[in-house]
C-alpha cells in the first residue's frame, strides 16, 4: 500500500466510503439535511455538494496498518475535517496527534483522547524523530512549499518512519487562480510530482517504488470542480536510516 496511485474513476470513492464503514472506521452515512458529517468529511472545501476523501483516508489508513503498530506516534498535518485520526482511533491506536491553523481543530471528534494542536504544519513543537507515521490528505496543494514540507517531515519521522501524502493531480498541467481557505490552490503536474519526489530524497526521504510510469497513466479525469477536471494522486515515502 505505499505505492504511488491515482484515482481511476469516482465510483472508487464510494466503494472506499462503504468499506470504511463496514470496518466501523467512519459514521454512517448522512440522511438528508444531516450536514455535520459531510461537513466534517468534505473535500476540505465549503461546498458541501463536493466528494468526500475516503479513497484518500481509506489508502493513507491501510498503508499505516500495515506498519505501524497501535503504541506509534502518528501526526496528521492540516488535520481539520479530515477523518484520518478518528479512523485510526477506532482501530485502536493510542498515540495520535493533529496539528492545523484553523482553532477549530480543537472541536474535532475524539478531542479528549487525541492530541490536536493550532500550529503551523512547516513548524511544529515535537523533537526530532519523534513520529513512526505522518499523513497529510489534501494538504499539500494548498501553498505548502516543497522544501520546508519535506525538511520539517524528515525531521519529525523516525528512521524506517512514513509519509504518506494526496493531492490534487493531473499529468499535464492544470493552470489554477482559486484560492482555497485563502491559500493557494495548486493541482500538481507530473513534472510537479518529480520535482517533489526528487526534494523529497535530498531530505532522506524516497519512494519504495518510483513512480514514473504511473503518475503518467491517467486516462479520464473523474473530479470536476471549480471547472477544472482532474483526480487525486496518493504518495508515500520511507525516511532513510541516518
């Protein structure tokens, strides 16, 4: 699961919606008007007519399953209505924390058993190696340059620590001019992505498999938003021993 991947098509998003729920890793699905927890679950975006994350959740959950133990130190960065730490929680991991500028982070679910933090993700209070695991859904597009993005991530794993990371993404570049929660709003090129992967290794932090080949093959873009057509892209890296 720490293979690069793209989303294929939408219905990937409610088959990982419905497997979420099925492992009880999310709420049930909303009835009509039941906004809290589509609020909570959308894009990151105020529209509450946009899809939700779970292939971004359901991919970034599994991948830490499969190395981490429930007493590892995870951190979520730009955690506010992202369903990634309440997920984990209910599969019983102790040793979680969040961090985001938006107070707000302070009202999320499971407040008094998870560690939400105000802060700027590109510099946050913990010591040097102190996570086992770091995520970041639909975070990075949103003005997170990749130098001090990658420097403050390699500095807080461990060594054999992972990454893992989605974004916005289409191969051939999208021009965008939105803003978003009064940020930039960036969908990543394939030339994007290499240049991140290749800051990613200067800051011992590398791929399992390069993802060459696979970032390229994107065929139908099945997100349409803010009139710009493209998909997700999923990303994890492993820091080097030091």
């Amino acid at each position: 699961m720490l293979e690069f991947a793209v989303l294929r098509e939408q219905s990937q998003i409610a088959t990982a919606d419905r497997e979420l729920q099925q492992r009880g890793l999310l709420d049930p699905a909303p009835d009509v008007g039941a906004r809290r927890r589509m609020v909570r679950r959308l894009l990151r975006r105020p529209d509450p007519a946009l899809v939700l994350k779970t292939w971004d959740v359901q991919r970034s959950v599994d991948a830490f399953v499969a190395r981490l133990d429930p007493d590892d130190a995870i951190l979520d960065i730009g955690c506010f209505a992202c369903d990634m730490l309440p997920a984990l929680k209910r599969l019983g991991y102790r040793n979680l924390s969040g961090i985001d500028l938006n107070p707000a982070v302070l009202q999320m679910p499971d407040a008094d058993v998870i560690d939400y933090t105000v802060g700027d993700l590109l510099s946050t209070p913990w010591p040097d190696g102190h996570f086992a695991g770091i995520s970041a859904i639909s975070v990075i597009e949103h003005g997170v340059p990749d130098d001090e993005l990658c420097r403050e991530v390699s500095r807080l794993l461990r060594p054999g620590g992972i990454f893992v990371f989605t974004t916005d993404y289409w191969p051939q570049k999208i021009v965008t001019t939105e803003r978003m929660f009064d940020r930039d709003w960036r969908i990543f090129d394939v030339t994007e992505i290499e240049a991140l992967v290749a800051v990613a290794r200067r800051h011992k932090l590398h791929p399992i498999v390069d993802p060459g080949s696979m970032i390229r093959d994107a065929q139908s873009p099945p997100i349409h938003f803010a009139g710009k057509d493209y998909t997700f892209l999923f990303g994890a890296f492993i820091r080097d021993d030091d």
